[in-house]
C-alpha cells in the first residue's frame, strides 16, 4: 500500500484501479481478492484519489467491504467502473458519494435493466467509459473497442435520461472532472 501510494504522486496518475471483486472468473481466492481490494481503497483514500472499481457478481461483498472500510477508516472517491451489476449496487454507491460509470453494455438489447439503472440515478453521478478494447457499443459490437466508440453509449444514454447527446456530453465531462480533480 505504501509503495502504490508513493508510486500515485506521478503528476499524471489521476486514480487508482480498476480493483474490485470478480466471482464470475474467479481467477483469485475469494479472500485474497477481498483483502486485495481493501488494500486499493486504503491507498485511494491515503492518496486522495478515485478508486475505479471492479464489480462482477460480487454485489453484496463489495457493498459490504465499500461500508465497512468507510466505517472504520473514513470517507474515499470511488467509481463503480463498467457497471453490470445489480440496481442495490447501484444505489448504495451512489449513497456513499460514488459515481457509476456505463460502457458499451448500455447498448446491449438483453440490458433492459442497466438502462433503467442509468436512467434512475442522480445526473451528478453518470459516468461514460469505453472498456476499450472491450466492450464496444452497438452497432459496434464484437469489433476492437476504440475510445471515439464512447460516442454510441452517450447517445443511449441520451435516449434514456430523455436528453440531448450534447447535454449528456456536458454531464459526463463535468462529472469526471468532479471525480478526477487531479486530470482538471
Ligand atoms: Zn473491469
């Protein structure tokens, strides 16, 4: 922990992550990941930087650890980045001060769901991202993810909130700049 947060004080290191939780690949023991995950918002929080977090099936683990370490060390910055998780997730992130960041799956048909979670959150908190080279939007879908991609992903949020494309623009950047004092 103390070497990342000496490593963080580069001028161009605006945050830390992604670290999280992953139970659908599982790659790591569940505990280990849990204590991995802990050490990365103590160093977000030591460092004063956003925490861009990894959540995947994993709900109630992270929302467990994001409140329990928020009790017992105090307030960090933290983004759900790439959200697919469930709408309690969502919510109770964003009770916590946390912004929730949409990729390319806003765009998928079978994301009814993360469609509605977009449209239900506070405007303050709308994060847009590419996952590049992953997850590239619709009509995209299956090529190498490219930053410009982003561009799709507005436009369904737009579509969502009910707003422009260039509002959402507006949102999104004002938002990340918010969140990421440091890249102001
Ligand atoms: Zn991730």
């Amino acid at each position: 922990m103390e070497e990342l947060v000496a490593l963080v004080e580069h001028p161009r290191i605006i945050g830390i992550g992604e670290s999280g939780l992953d139970y659908f690949y599982d790659k790591s023991p569940r505990e280990v990941q849990r204590e991995g995950f802990r050490r990365h918002i103590r160093a977000a929080r030591a460092a004063g930087l956003p925490l861009a977090i990894h959540a995947r099936q994993a709900d109630e683990d992270i929302l467990a650890i994001l409140a329990e370490e928020r009790a017992t060390g105090g307030d960090f910055d933290f983004l759900l980045h790439c959200f697919s998780s469930g709408r309690a997730l969502a919510e109770q992130a964003v009770a916590m001060g946390g912004y929730v960041s949409f990729s390319g799956i806003l765009t998928f048909p079978k994301s009814a769901e993360i469609r509605e979670i977009a449209r239900d959150l506070p405007e303050g908190r709308l994060l847009l991202e590419t996952d590049s080279p992953y997850l590239a939007p619709a009509p995209l879908r299956g090529k190498r993810c490219e930053p410009a991609y982003v561009a799709h992903t507005a436009k369904v949020l737009a579509e969502v909130r009910g707003l422009t494309q260039a509002r959402v623009e507006e949102i999104t950047t004002a938002n990340f700049f918010r969140l990421f004092r440091k890249a102001a």
